[in-house]
C-alpha cells in the first residue's frame, strides 16, 4: 500500500447521514429524559472535586505545596477552560446524539485514527476517574468509622507507595465492584438511581455551604496565594478532573429520549450549576480552616471537625459517599459506551457490543468496573487524578478542533444548537487545555505516551482492518447489507 492510500485509509471520516440509522439497531434502550441527564451531568461533575480534590489541592500534598484559598482560582481557571469545550460539546451532541461522545465527534470530523486515538485515550481516563472518585469515597469512609471509634488497619487503607505501610485500598476496591453491580442493572435503573442521589447531593453541599458560613474565619484567606500563581495553576491542572462530567454524560446520548434537543441543554446547565457550587464550596472550606490543616482525602470532614462539630463531620462522611458514588456511575456508564461504540464501528471485537435485555453491555461494564478497581486498589490518588486529566484534555483538543473544522466542512448539517463566537470559543478551548496540559507532571506524559503507543499497535494490528469504514472487512459488507455486525 503507498503511503497516499495509507493516509487515505487511516483518515477517512464517518459519515454524519449514517450514524442515525445505526442507531436505531444499538440495542440500547431510549429511556432518559432532559432532567435525568443534567442529573447525570451534575452526577459526574460535582463530587470528589469538592469532598476530595478541594482540599487535596489547598492543603498540597506528596511535595506538591498547598495553594491555599486560590484554589478559588485553580477551580475558576479549569471552569473557563471547561465552558469552551461544553459548547463545543453541545453543538456536537446537538447534531451527533451518539455513544461514544468525543470519540465520536472525533470520527466524524478528523478521522479514523484521530477517533481511535481519542476513543482509547478515554477508555483509560473514564476507568481511571472511577478509581480515584472510589479512592476519595474510601478517604471519607475511614473518617466516619474512625468517628464512630472504628479504626481500620493501614493496610487495608492505602496503597504502598503512599508511604504509610499499607498494601492495598481494600474499600475503594470494594466500591467500585458495587458501583459496576449497579450499572450493569440497566440504564432505565440507573438513571432513577442517579437523578435521587444527585438530588440528595446537592442538598447536602448547599446545606454544607449554608453552615460552614457561619464558621468562617476571614484570617484564614490571608494569604490568598501562599505559594504564588504557579502551584494555582497546576493545581487547576488537577481539578480539571472535576469540571468535565458532562462529557461521559455525552456518552449516552443514545440512550436519550430526544438526544437532539435535550442533549445540548443538559451539557449546559450541568457545568453551570456545578460551578456555581463549586465557586461557594471552596470559600467555605478555605475560610473555614486553615489550609495546612485541611485532611487531603475528607476536606469537609476534617474542617467541621476543626470547629468543634464532629456529628457533622460525621453526617458528611456519610452522605459524601453517597454523593461521590453518583461520580463513579456517571464516568462508568461513560467508559462502557464508548467502547461499545468503538466496538460496533469495528475498531475493535464485536463481542463488546451485546447487549442484554436491558439493554446494557453487560461484558465491558464489568471489565470496566474490575479494571477500576485494580487501580483504585494499588495506586495513590494524585498519580491517578493526573492520569485522568491528561487525557481528557487531549480530548478537549480535539472535539474544539474538531467543532471547527465541521462547521466549515459541513456548515449545511442540522445543529440544534451553535455555540457562539466561532471560531474564537473553541480555539480559547485548545489553547486552554493545552496549556493544562503542559502543567502536569513528566511522569504522567510517559504514562499516557505508553498507553497511545499501545493503542497504535493495536489499531494497525485489528482496527483498521476490521473498520466497518474499510470496504475489504467482513463486518463492512455485513453493514452495508443491512445486517447488524456479526458479535
């Protein structure tokens, strides 16, 4: 093959006319409504960025100095960089209600490869978002049983390289099997689940926000950028990780009543609600107490505690769990739908895509949950939150990129929804969450450079000859002929 036929067949782009009719013959069930997923939405969105990563990157940790109050900054830095890729989201999934979100969107506009690329970035992301949100569950778990008088041992708590003479994170384990357990119940479940325990969530922070009020201490603002702007920006780095849950809510966009039209509303008023309370939360907690004092793992815990009121550390203990549980489900409905859509385009074995009565896919929800639950077990929470933002960010990158060049290449398409300011709001999301990107670690670009590596060969090895897009694939002429993909 030359290297023109190459570059043709690697690049060739997923017709946007096609993915309506392959829709209806996913075998996913069309069961959520506006508000269950803005529900989903806000589920990903608001959780361990306020119980756990607030207070991870205030106090600092593992050498990392504490941005103190400016984690105000850090979050409002990483929200801004997050509206332009929401828009360019919305415009997308207003046009592409389709599983698989920026892998999708990805496919569609750029091309195969650059689809591949994003599709196999966020497999690792999602799964490794599950486990940090399960490491910052079994933070808050160790609080409220160490309230109550239980102590569990260190060795059970924390991963080895934590360097507290641990071995394992038993309850993060535990977690995410009981959050896969819920998932593979069917969306229809799911979803009710979700829209009850986001409900009770939110509940739960305004009511943290209302109390915590009253206990602020103005002398703890001062500094307000103890370790100057630097740290804040890295640190907007890592809570990043809290400001993109609509994107695997995008994800499921298949599984939504009328995709076209609510999907963009819900990937809006998901990130503005979050950020509203993300904006409250972080006062609270860094006027509450002072930010070398804040416990890294159960912020909120450690700060009611400070001022003389344990019961309610305790209480929120409690429905923290609860409430960052809704994180875990949200970003694993995300991981299984995207690979179930790269698996019915052929990237890769067929055997992922069936589904159950339920219509769920029922074989990636569990690899999924247990490959989450192998890292939650052995790995400590920074080394894996930066994981999870370098890939989504590169993710970013491409759907801004990709919200560009269709909108010239295919300006005719129906959009529901058109984000403004074209071209200047997405091009504000490249260069934002490029810049991100460039504040992370060393360490966790070899990771993620590891991981892209490992994908190329497993494209060129499988995908790209098992595309249903390449005309000599089995699968392809079975598409064509109006057959589903044989499993």
């Amino acid at each position: 093959m030359s290297a023109k036929d190459m570059s043709q067949s690697i690049m060739r782009r997923k017709p946007i006319d096609d993915i309506e009719e392959e829709s209806k013959h996913s075998g996913l069930f069309k069961s959520l409504g506006l508000w269950q997923l803005t529900a989903i939405g806000v589920g990903g969105i608001i959780g361990v960025g306020i119980f756990s990563l607030a207070g991870l990157v205030a106090a600092g940790s593992d050498g990392n100095p504490g941005v103190g109050p400016a984690v105000l900054i850090s979050f409002l830095i990483a929200g801004l960089a997050s509206a332009a890729a929401a828009l360019s989201y919305a415009e997308f999934a207003g046009m592409i209600p389709r599983a698989g979100s920026a892998y999708t969107y990805g496919y569609v506009a750029l091309g195969e490869v650059i689809g591949w690329f994003i599709g196999w970035d966020l497999l690792l992301e999602y799964i490794a978002i599950v486990a940090v949100v399960a490491i910052g569950i079994s933070g808050y778990l160790e609080a409220f049983l160490a309230g109550v008088g239980v102590h569990l041992p260190t060795w059970m708590t924390s991963t080895a390289d934590e360097g507290k003479g641990g071995l394992i994170n038993l309850p993060a384990i535990l977690v995410c099997l009981l959050v896969t357990w819920i998932l593979s119940r069917g969306t229809k479940a799911f979803g009710r689940f979700e829209l009850v325990a986001v409900a009770i969530k939110v509940v739960l922070i305004l009511f943290i926000i209302g109390l915590g009020v009253f206990y602020i201490d103005t002398n703890n603002y001062n500094p307000i950028m103890p370790s100057g702007f630097g740290p804040v920006l890295a640190g907007s780095a890592t809570v990043f990780f809290a400001v993109f849950g609509y994107d695997a809510m995008s994800t499921a966009a298949e599984e939504a009543k009328d995709g076209k039209k609510h999907m963009p509303k819900a990937i809006i008023l998901s990130l503005i609600v979050a950020m509203l309370l993300y904006v409250a939360a972080t006062l609270v907690l860094t006027g509450m107490q002072n930010y070398k004092d804040i416990d890294p793992k159960a912020g909120f815990a450690s700060a009611f505690t400070g001022v003389g009121l344990p019961v309610i550390a305790t209480i929120i203990s409690v429905f923290a769990v609860l409430s960052i549980l809704t994180v875990m489900l949200t970003f694993l409905l995300g991981v299984t739908r995207v690979w179930f859509a790269m698996s019915r385009d052929g990237l890769l074995p067929g055997w992922f895509a069936k589904t159950d009565r339920s219509g769920t896919p029922q074989r990636v929800t569990w690899i999924a949950g247990i490959a989450s639950a192998f890292l939650a077990g052995v790995f400590p929470i920074k080394e894996v939150a930066d994981l999870t933002n370098i890939g989504i960010l590169a993710a970013f990158v491409v759907v801004c990129l990709s919200v560009i060049i269709f909108r010239y290449k295919r300006p005719d398409a129906p959009r529901t929804f058109r984000l403004p300011l074209m071209p200047l709001v997405p091009a504000f999301g490249v260069f934002a969450s490029a810049f991100l990107m460039f504040q992370l670690h060393w360490e966790t670009w070899v990771r993620f450079g590891v991981w892209l590596v490992i994908g190329l060969v497993i494209y060129f090895a499988y995908g790209k000859r098992n595309s249903l897009m390449n005309p000599n694939s089995p699968r392809h002429s079975e598409s064509r002929a109006g057959r589903r993909p044989a499993e």
